[in-house]
C-alpha cells in the first residue's frame, strides 16, 4: 500500500503541452531580448556622437566658422570690383584705340609738337588703361586660389592653409593693389580728356 501511495501519477497530454508551450515562450522571451538589446545597440549607433571638447578641435571649429565668413564678404566685395574694374578698362580702352586710329593718319609729315603731345597722351592713356586690365585679372586670379585654401585635410590643416594665404595677401599689400585700380582707371581718363578737342 505504501509503495502504490509512493507512486506518481502519470501525467497528462494537457500538462506535456502547457509545459512544452512555456519553455517556448521562455525561449521566445529570451531571443526577444536579445534583438531588443541588439536594436538598441544599433540605433545608439546612428545617433550624432557628441562633439569632441578637446580646446584644439574647438578652437580650429571656431576659426574656420569666422573665416568662412569673413571670406564670404572678401569675395563678394573684391570680385565685384574687380569686375567693374574690367568692364570700365575693357570699353574705355576701345574708345582711347578709336581715339587713336582716327588723330594719327591726321599728322602731317612734320607733325606739331602739339599734335605729338596729344597722341603721346592718348597711347598713355591706352597703356594706364590696359595696365590696370592686367592687375584686374591678376586680381580676379588671386581671390580665386585664395578661395580654393582649405579644401583638402584636417580641419586643421585646411585653416593653416587658408590662414597662410591670409597672411600672403597681407604681405603683398592686396587691399593697395586692389585700391589702385580706380586710380590708374581715373589717371588714364584725365590723360584722356584734353585729347577730345583734337579728335
């Protein structure tokens, strides 16, 4: 009698199945957990990292920020310039060639020394013009390599680069040059104006 009150039942369908369906779950469970774990992981992943705080990084940040401005304005205000510069040297030095072409076939063998004075200030007047042409597409040539500096590297070395150019152009005394073109434009005009009565 003690032995058969020892003995277990046998168990049933119903229970194999609700034991088989929860260790499925469980596992389930776990392998949820594992691709949450891993989908978290990966979407830390895509977030922007923070920015790096380390003074040299920050710093070189900070300067290239105020040089692309600063830059901007260089190229908006000096390309405009030099294009009015070019335009003006281009129509200014057709008429002094007009101007030309129609007093020297005037001269007579024996020419005046007034008439020599004249066509000697129309052809300074034709080369002050030509001559600030020149210096306009030096001009245009400079701004351009200077707004081609930092585009290649490090931020670091593309601020050297660009600060480089910067001091360049400080020592060539650009700001001069470029202000001198107004006047070889205005000096080649004044060369010009006493000439018009003998046209």
């Amino acid at each position: 009698m003690a032995d058969s009150d020892q003995m277990t039942e046998p168990i049933s369908d119903s229970d194999r199945l609700i034991a088989v369906l929860q260790a499925c779950f469980t596992e389930l469970s776990q392998k949820q957990d594992e691709r949450t774990e891993r989908l978290h992981r990966a979407v830390e992943a895509l977030q922007p990292q923070p920015p790096v705080t380390d003074k040299k990084t920050a710093f070189w940040n900070s300067y290239m920020k105020l040089a692309d401005e600063h830059d901007k304005e260089f190229q908006q205000k000096y390309s405009t310039d030099l294009d009015t510069a070019l335009i003006f040297a281009g129509l200014f030095s057709a008429v002094s060639s007009a101007f030309i072409i129609q007093i020297q076939p005037l001269l007579p063998s024996p020419a005046p020394i007034i008439m020599v004075a004249v066509l000697s200030l129309l052809y300074i007047s034709l080369f002050t013009t030509l001559l600030a042409a020149l210096l306009a597409v030096l001009g245009k040539q400079w701004v351009m390599y200077y707004q081609a500096a930092g585009s290649r590297g490090t931020i670091e070395q593309r601020g050297l680069e660009r600060q480089r150019k910067l001091d360049g152009l400080r020592k060539w005394k650009f700001d001069t040059v470029l202000q001198a073109f107004p006047l070889l434009l205005q000096l080649a005009l004044l060369l010009h104006c006493p000439c018009i009565d003998f046209a």
